[in-house]
C-alpha cells in the first residue's frame, strides 16, 4: 500500500514538474526531496537506520546509511490520510491512546508489515521519553540491534565531549552493521553541504521575517524540523536555495504571502498532520499567516571541518527542545519578536509529555512580552477526534483578540 | 558515621543517590506523590503528565512540604524534566538541581552518571558548606547497602507469610526508609528482624507479583489483601527499587562504583539495557516467576510513558509463563485506587 502510494507520488510530482516547470514551486521541489526519501526507506535503499528525532542525519549519510526519524514515518502515513488503521492496530495491541500518536501510527504498521525493515536503530533521548520507548519496540520487533545516544541537557564541555564520543561509537557501531568505515573525505563533503545549507536556510528565515511576509502559511511548514534529514546533501542546498530565490522575489514585487497580511503568527512544535481548515480559514478570513514554525531557526555554528564530530555534537545539544524551558521558552520569545509576531498558536498535542508539559510555562513566558497564545487541545496525528467546529471557533475567537488588542 | 545536620534534602526519583545527600549530612526526604493539596499542577504543567509529577508540584504549590533545604532533580523521564522546570517557576526561592541520568547502563553511560553526581556533590558540599570525604561516603554507602540487605531479608519474610501486616508493614518500612533518617529504620528493621518468625493469621490467600511505579499509599496494600492477594513479590518506584543493594566493584574511585551500583539495580522501563532490548519485560517476568506468584498485577501511573509503551511487550512475556497480567491505572489517590476493588476481586478469584 505505502510503497505504491509513494512511488505514484514521486512520479505524479516528476510529471507534473516535467509537463509544466511553472508548478515547480520550491514547496514542491521540497515535497518531492521527501517523498524520494521515503521511497528510498521502502525500497531499503542501501543499509536503513530508524531514528530518534536528534540524530545525526548527515554523520549517517557519510556512512551511506539511509536515516529517518520514526516520526517522519508517522507524519506521512497521516499525510496520506492512512494512520487511523496503523493506530487502532497498535491500540488493539495494548498500545493505549495516551501514547504520542507519531510512535502508535509507525508501531501499528510495523507490527502489520507496513513498514520498510531497518537494519538497525539509533535512538536519542531528546526530545522525548516516548520516542526512544518506541524505537525499543521496533527494535525487539524486527529483532534489530538499537544504538543509543544519550544527549545531555546542558552544554558544557564535559557534555559535549561526552556525546562526540558517543557518536563515534555510534561510528563504529554502524561499521560493524555494514563492514564499511567512515572515509574521510566523504565526511568533510557532507559538513560543507551542510554548513552551506545552514547558511541559506539563515538568510531564508531572515527574508521570512519581512513585513508583510513574503511567505505562506504553508511554505514553511515543518521544515526546519523535517530539513535535518537531508542535511549534507547537494538537495537539500538546492531545496533552501530555491525558497531563498523565491522569497526574495517576492519581496522584490512586494508580494505578501497572504495578501493584506493583517497577523503575524508563531506556531509551536508541530503541525497538525492530517488536512484540516485552520491554516485556510486563518489566512482566507483573517489574513493571519504563520510566518515562524518553532523549529524555523538555525542555532548552531557552522562545523568545523578539521574537528566535524565535535562540531556535530555541539549541533545536536544547541536545539531549543533539549534542555531546560528557561532556554526553551527563550528561544521562543526571540522568534516573536524578531518575527514581529503578534500572537501563537500552541497545537497541545495529546500524548506529548515534554511538549505539553511546558505548556504553561510557555504561555507565561510569551505573555511577558506581550504575546496571547491559544493552547489548542488536539492530536497532530490522529484525526479520529478532531473537533473541526470547536477548533475553528476557538481559532476565530483568538484572532477576534487579538484584533481588539491592536485597535486599543 | 557522619554527623548529620537534622536537615533535609527533597527527591521525587528512585535513581536519586542517597548516600551522597546522607554522607553530606542530610536527610534525604522523598517527596511522596500523596496529598490532601488541591489538584492544580495541571493548570501549569497539562492534565495529560503523570500524576505522580503533578500531586508533587500539587505539594509544591500548596506548601505542603517540610522544610527543605534543596531538592534534588534528576530528568529520569519527560514529566520528571518538566516537573523540575515547573517546580523552579512555583517556588523560586528553593535551591534545587537537576541531574542528568543517562537511559543505558555501560561503561560510558556510568563515567557521565559519575560526573553527575560528582556536581551534585560539590552542590552538596556548598548547600551544607562542609566538605565531604570520600571515606563519609564510603561509610553512608555501606549503611545504604547494609539497609538494603536487610529490607531484603524483610521481604523474604513478607513472602512466606511471616511478618505481621505483611505487604502493608513493608510499604510503612519504606516510606519511613524514603523519607526520615535511615539510621532509625536501621534500628527499626534490625529489631524486626530480631523478633522470631510468626506465621502471617490471614492465610489461602492468592501469591500476587506486584510491578509498577509508584504505590506508597499503605491502604492499597490493605486493599489487595481484602480482595484476597498476598503479595509475595514487588518491584515497584516507591517500594523495593530504591532499596535494592548492588555488586560491589573494586574502582577505588567511590563516586564511580556509586555511579555504577546505581545503573546496575532493577530499574524502571525508562533504562535500556542494550544488550536485551525490552529487558523490563524479562526482569519482571522472572521475579513474577520465582516468587512464585500466579498472576501479577501493574500498577501504572496514567501518562507514564516509560511504562505505558512497555505494557504491551510485559504481558507478552508473562503470558509466555501463564501468568496472567492486570493493569491498573494509577492517579495517586486512594479515592480511584478503592474503584478497582472490583477488578482486582474479580481477577484473584480467576487466579484461584
Ligand atoms: S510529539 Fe512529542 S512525544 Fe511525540 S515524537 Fe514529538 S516530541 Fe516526542
Ligand atoms: S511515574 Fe513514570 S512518568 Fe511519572 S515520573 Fe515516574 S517514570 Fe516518569
């Protein structure tokens, strides 16, 4: 099912590009890098790795190992409107619904064969508990050896020593899993591809902050949680160079995003995965765009290349997500105001202790600066209890606020 | 011996090193998920964290506390991180730190855990402003253990039925062991151990396997044994897991074994060992045999992750072994725990 479904995707996309290059919008090029990506996992593209959300996904393409974070698998299967079979089989096996529904949805698939087999598991203890419990079970169901890197909360030096040296036995784990060892030179490749598309990714943010925004709600979506994982790619450059061209076209025009861009907003964590109304009713009623996903920034330096695992290392532990909410919230509070945002939409998704867990802290924190945040309760993945009219009308309430604010 | 301050130090996780907090001359004081406090840590944190996090930060926001001198955090899992976060926002004023546990149990994995403790320990040395020998630890290690062995010999003696209050009797034990100075439940349980055997009166009732995260509520065990279980083995946050002695090593480097003996001992779903993914499930499953239980009951925090994406692969293993599994969820309050009084009945008559 899965495999057809994406072959037919990166085909369908291919054509449509073919038959008219208008249509190849830098949204699309970015679709289509991802649906490859997922159609290498199915067809077990040379080794496979299943992993935690903060691998090292370059570190693993040098090693020619193809990488994904489970819940990239979890976020395509709602995607293609699928995860409602994949979570009710993962229910049925004990699997309660508290769970993150990101981990249920690859559980329940793999459980029923719907998956592509790994070959091996690297699992990370940032951002989530649930995360790594789910890697623990689909390593003991397709009895498949589990590496895993422990990322410590706070940047000291000691840490940072800690978690290069777990990464190269990280390194030498995966040698024994393929035969092959890390070439030199391959490494040096991937760290330049990815300080080149840190950078462009930089200057696309920054043409995102204009005002009005040159940018879609839907532009941007995911994507700096999503970019990671082609990260030391020639693609990924190209992708970032795409939007950054695009952007400042549209800024050269002075075309907005949303026409008559009336509200600048910050969403938190994820997207909700599945299609629902709330990006359409915010920009068609209200012009409000979101023009800063959480994960929209690049907080590292570029990578030494002369030292790449440290540089790697120190990468991994600079997300916001990793750490305290102090830093958390903080960073937070730079996106709303370099972003010139006016409110933020917190998409509380059930089953996610660590994102839930700071909900109020969060809402304190924006509030401080002046910043309204509407704390939706939903699931990102599973559509099953999605209340659409509750949603929307909670939705309109907040940018009714909002609006009341700014003309006092 | 070391002299203590009569002062106490907060802790909320079971991998917390207490001989460190007691050879710097504190009393470390768990901080039980029980409370008569109104329920409103989920306004702060979310409804859906686990109720053992939220009745402490219930605690913590209520002033139901003793006096605490710091507490002490350790990011055991995600609502554990988000309770030290919240705790620091409700009281500013308290000294607090949070530690970092690493998941696995090698080598590397106890070197970053040594290094841990070691800043907990010059955290200690500041909070108390005393310096701390190795020779103090040393000698608060060997009473841990020493505590350790005879709570042990304690709960061969709730096993054959031959203590009085039996599971009850154990879960005051610990509590008292959790959260007052350990030199007085020393003498307490060596007293008890003292004593001859008795035969427990209250007899043909159930053997029961008991696992889960955190049951300190002595009623509870009264509970189980009105519905007719005897619990002849346990392997619960609250209960034997912060007591269990480990295997001492020969590193002359006394944070190091302690370090070490701490990863070592039966631990809670949230450590992997790499070598046998899904270990819990073994573990639990081989106690539950030897103690020869015939079913076995998880007592699960609602919204524990560690356990809840654990349950699945546990009752695969016990039904391996025809041990029967019964989940209940937990929520930190007797008033929920009395509703399952019909499903643990129902579920030690099937046993009989
Ligand atoms: S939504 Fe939360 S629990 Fe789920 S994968 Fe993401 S961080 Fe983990
Ligand atoms: S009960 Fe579970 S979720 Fe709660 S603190 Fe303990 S391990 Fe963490």
């Amino acid at each position: 099912m899965m495999p057809e479904y994406i072959e037919n995707l990166v085909n369908g996309i291919e054509h449509s590009f073919n038959s008219d290059p208008a249509v190849s919008t830098p949204r699309k090029l970015y679709e289509l890098e991802f649906v490859k990506l997922g159609r290498r996992l199915y067809r077990n593209e040379g080794r496979v790795a299943w992993c935690g959300v903060m691998a090292p996904f370059d570190l693993l393409r040098a090693m020619d190992v193809t990488s994904c974070f489970v819940e990239f698998l979890g976020a395509i299967l709602a995607t293609a409107g699928v995860a409602g079979p994949m979570l009710q089989a993962a229910e049925l096996a004990g699997f309660t619904g508290d769970t993150c529904a990101y981990h249920r949805a690859v559980i329940g698939a793999a459980m029923q064969g719907l998956t592509p087999e790994p070959d091996f598991l690297i699992g990370t203890t940032c951002p989530c508990t649930g995360g790594l419990a789910a890697l623990e079970n689909l390593a003991e169901i397709f009895k498949k050896d589990l590496f895993i890197l422990n990322i410590p909360l706070n940047d000291t030096r000691d840490n940072i020593r800690y978690l290069a040296d777990q990464f190269k036995a990280m390194l030498e784990f995966i040698t024994q899993k393929t035969g092959r060892m890390i070439d030199g030179d391959r490494l040096r490749e991937v760290v330049e591809n990815s300080n080149r598309v840190g950078a462009v990714m930089r200057q696309v943010y920054d043409l995102a902050k204009n005002v009005p925004s040159p940018i879609t709600s839907r532009d941007l979506s995911s994507f700096g949680i999503a970019m990671p994982l082609l990260f030391g790619t020639e693609a990924a450059i190209t992708v970032a160079e795409g939007f950054r061209k695009e952007f400042a076209a549209r800024i050269g025009r002075a075309q907005s995003g949303v026409k008559n861009e009336q509200f600048r907003l910050l969403w938190l964590q994820n997207r909700i995965m599945f299609p629902n109304p709330l990006e359409k009713l915010l920009e068609e009623e209200y012009r409000a765009v979101i023009v800063v996903d959480e994960y929209n920034s690049i907080n590292w330096e570029p990578i030494d290349p002369a030292d790449p695992i440290t540089g790697m290392a120190r990468r991994t532990m600079s997300d916001p997500l990793n750490g305290s909410a102090t830093r958390r919230v903080e960073h937070l509070r730079k996106a709303a105001i370099e972003y010139q945002v006016h409110g933020a939409i917190n998409p509380c998704h059930w089953g996610c202790r660590q994102g839930t867990g700071i909900r109020g802290l969060i809402s304190e924190g924006l509030k401080e600066i002046g910043i309204p945040v509407l704390n939706l309760e939903l699931d990102c993945v599973d559509s099953r209890n999605f209340a659409e009219g509750q949603m929307k009308t909670r939705v309109e309430a907040f940018i009714e606020m909002l609006d009341s604010r700014r003309s006092h | 011996m070391n002299p203590t301050n009569g002062k106490l130090i907060g802790f909320a996780c079971g991998y917390t090193p207490l001989p460190l907090i007691h050879a710097a001359g504190y009393t470390p004081y768990r901080i039980l998920p029980t409370t008569a406090a109104p329920d409103q840590a989920g306004q702060v944190l979310h409804e859906n964290l686990c109720p053992h996090v939220k009745r402490i930060l219930d605690r913590a926001l209520s002033g139901d506390l003793p006096e605490l001198e710091g507490v002490v955090f350790i990011n055991c899992c995600d609502a554990m991180r988000r309770l030290a976060d919240a705790y620091g926002r409700v009281r500013p004023q308290d000294k607090t730190i949070l530690l970092n546990l690493p998941v696995t149990t090698d080598e590397p994995a106890a070197f970053f855990f040594n290094q841990q403790i070691t800043q907990l320990l010059h955290v200690l040395e500041e909070w108390s402003g005393r310096a701390v020998s190795p020779d103090g630890i040393e000698d608060s290690i060997q009473q841990y253990q020493q505590l350790a062995r005879s709570l042990d010999e304690l709960r061969g003696r709730v096993k054959r039925g031959s203590i009085p209050g039996g599971s009850k009797h154990m879960q005051a034990i610990y509590n008292q062991a959790a959260t007052g100075p350990i030199e007085l439940t020393l003498t307490q349980v060596r007293q008890l151990l003292a004593e001859p055997e008795q035969p427990d009166p209250i007899d043909g009732r159930v053997p029961v396997y008991l696992f889960g995260n955190v049951l300190p509520d002595i009623e509870a065990f009264a509970l189980f044994e009105s519905c007719g279980a005897r619990i002849v083995g346990e392997n619960l946050c609250t209960g034997s897991r912060l007591f269990r002695s480990w295997v001492s090593e020969d590193s002359t480097d006394v944070l190091l074994r302690l370090a070490r003996g701490i990863l070592s001992r039966p631990h809670c779903p949230r450590t992997i060992d790499l070598k046998r993914p899904m270990g819990i499930s073994r573990e639990i499953k081989a106690e539950a045999e030897l103690s020869g239980a015939r079913g076995v009951v998880g007592h699960i925090m609602k919204f524990c992750d560690p356990y809840l994406y654990r349950i699945p692969t546990i009752r695969e293993h016990l039904r391996l072994v025809n041990l029967p599994l019964l989940v209940l969820d937990g929520d930190c309050t007797m008033r929920s725990f009395g509703q399952h009084r019909t499903r643990v009945e129902a579920f030690i008559e099937m046993l009989r």
